[in-house]
C-alpha cells in the first residue's frame, strides 16, 4: 500500500512541479555565458489590447520588463530600454527614402553597435477562457475548459536596414482549474507569486518562447556565427557559434571590409554571392555545405553568415579586386 502511494505521489510531482517551491519569474537562474558578438535590443513600445483581464491593468509595461530581464540573463544581447531613444527610432522609421537607412546607421554607430534591433510587442490576449465569448470557449471532456491564455504579438525589426525581421504572434495556454475560484487575490503581474498562478505560467512559456525567438534571429545577423574552417576543394565548413541557426537553412557568406568594418558579399567562381546550408551534427556541431564553389581570391576562415543578402562587394573589398 506504502508503494502505491509513493507512486501515485511521485507522479503527481512530476506532473505539477514541486509542490513546496513557488515558480521563478521568466529568465531566472544563472546568466547566459557572455556572447562574443551582442547585438542591441532596443524595447519599443509594449500595448495591451480589450481582451486583457481588467484586474490586470499594468500588464504591457510588466510585460515589457519581464521580457527585457529574460533577454539579458541569456548573455547575448545588450538591451536598451530608453524612451527618449525609442521615439527617435519610431520617427526614423515611419520616414522613407535613402536618409532612413542612414540615420537608422548613425543611431547604431552611436550605440556602438554593428547591429542591432527595435522589438515591439502587443499583448493581445490575457485571460481565462471561461471569461471569452462562448462562440470561441473549448469542452473539455464534459465540461468548458477554464484555461489561462496568453498571447503576444512580437515585432523586431533590423536598425541596420530597417526592415521587419520577424513577426509572429506567440500564444500559451494553460489549465486553470475551476473557474469559480480566485487564484490571483490581490497578486500583480510582476509580483513573486504571480509566477506560480494559471496565467503566470503561461507568460512564462509566452516570455519563453519570445527569447529563444529572438535568440535565433541573432544567430542569423552577422558578426555571430562564423565559418571555423575550410579546406581547398571541399563544399564542407565548420561553423562556430551555429547553435541557434536553423537546422537546413540557407545562408549567405560575408566578410567586413578592412577600410570600413561594414559587411560585404563573398563571391562564388561565378562572381554570385556565396551562400551555404546549414546541417546540424550531435553534440551541437554545425556544418555548412557551401552550394557553390568560393571564387579563388576568396579567404572563407573567419568569414560570417546572415540569413539577409550582403551588399555587393564591387570594388569595396581591400586587397585585389574581384575580378569575375
């Protein structure tokens, strides 16, 4: 009988977690191994729409707060959070025409920053489902599912070209139990034991979610990942720092050019911009097979990747010119 109830609690454990210990917030633990190359994060606005819980009025700015804490414990970006500064990138880039690039590019160099992004969010849900229109309410087995949703729409867009990146909305839901019962009392989101209610948990895979979003994106710009290796007459070449880049995808090859540190193509032998897949190996290594052969001035050691075309290298490369 002793076993049958150790069983049974053991696996209720594992299924809620430790019972006698609250949940952290979002981003918690030891902080991320220091990145070699940091792009910025620059917090923009953060909105909350109607279909936020009332008793939760406070919600984007928390929000905000806890995805910045959360991005900062990784170790790979440096974050701004500056008001002043978010309404001169949001002016810069409702302007049009070559000066936008331009003065997204002096912002960066006054950052001290080869690259960076602008990230915007929009809560757009944070609610219990019971209190949802019934058109859109769930059964669960003979009854409606009271479940905690979370959901944010997440913008980030590139300070160097000003172009949207990435944009998704990133939803969690969780069960929330009975409906009928207060399991937030006067708690605020921010506070310690928010983290340990229905939708605390959610935001926690929402927050989540949101980081390793943004993590991926990083590994895509250059600067980042970096090409380790590579051997004369081969297609194969080891990446370093490849970890966030997607398994099978494609990427262009780039090096900074010596007189102005900006990033330029690399070449193909047919003078086309160089470009690789990615395959990734056990134990965390990457390999990229390059789809076509580097053209013969090119050094490829050392060289970077990004998931965006290079500008062309034309006559900006230092040492001898392409000659294609």
């Amino acid at each position: 009988m002793r076993l049958i109830v150790l069983i049974t609690f053991l696996t209720l454990v594992g299924c809620s977690g430790n019972p006698w210990a609250y949940n952290s917030a979002p981003g918690q633990g030891p902080i991320g191994s220091e990145a070699a190359t940091k792009p910025v994060i620059l917090l923009g606005d953060f909105e909350a729409s109607s279909n936020v819980s009332p008793r939760f009025p406070e919600i984007a700015p928390e929000m905000k707060k806890a995805i910045g804490r959360a991005l900062v414990k990784t170790g790979k970006f440096e974050l701004i959070q500056d008001d002043s500064l978010n309404a001169d990138i949001r002016s810069i880039l409702e302007s049009h025409g070559s000066e936008r690039t331009a003065s997204l590019h002096r912002e960066l160099r006054a950052l001290g920053a080869d690259y960076g992004f602008y990230v915007t969010g929009n809560v757009t849900d944070f609610l219990h489902t019971t209190d949802a229109p019934g058109s859109v309410q769930r059964m669960r087995w003979l009854e409606t599912a009271n479940d905690a949703l979370v959901a944010i729409e997440l913008t980030a867009i590139s300070l160097q070209t000003g172009r949207i990146l990435y944009s998704d909305q990133l939803v969690a839901t969780v069960p929330a139990g009975d409906e009928v019962e207060d399991q937030y009392g006067s708690l605020e989101m921010g506070s310690y034991l928010f983290w340990s209610t229905p939708l605390g948990r959610a935001s926690t895979e929402v927050i989540n979610t949101a980081v390793h979003q943004l993590a991926a994106i990083r590994a895509s710009v250059p600067g980042v990942a970096r090409i380790a290796s590579f051997t004369d007459g081969s297609r194969s070449v080891e990446v370093d720092d490849g970890e966030q880049l997607v398994d099978g995808g494609i990427y262009y090859v780039g090096v900074a050019n010596a007189a102005t540190g900006e990033y330029i193509a690399m070449d193909d032998d047919f003078g086309r911009p160089l470009r690789l897949r990615i395959e990734k190996g056990f134990w965390g290594s990457c390999t990229g097979w390059l789809l076509s052969k580097p053209a013969v001035y090119e050094s490829l050691t050392g060289a970077t990747l990004s998931k965006s075309p290079f500008p062309n290298s034309g006559d900006m490369r230092a040492g001898t010119p392409p000659q294609h």
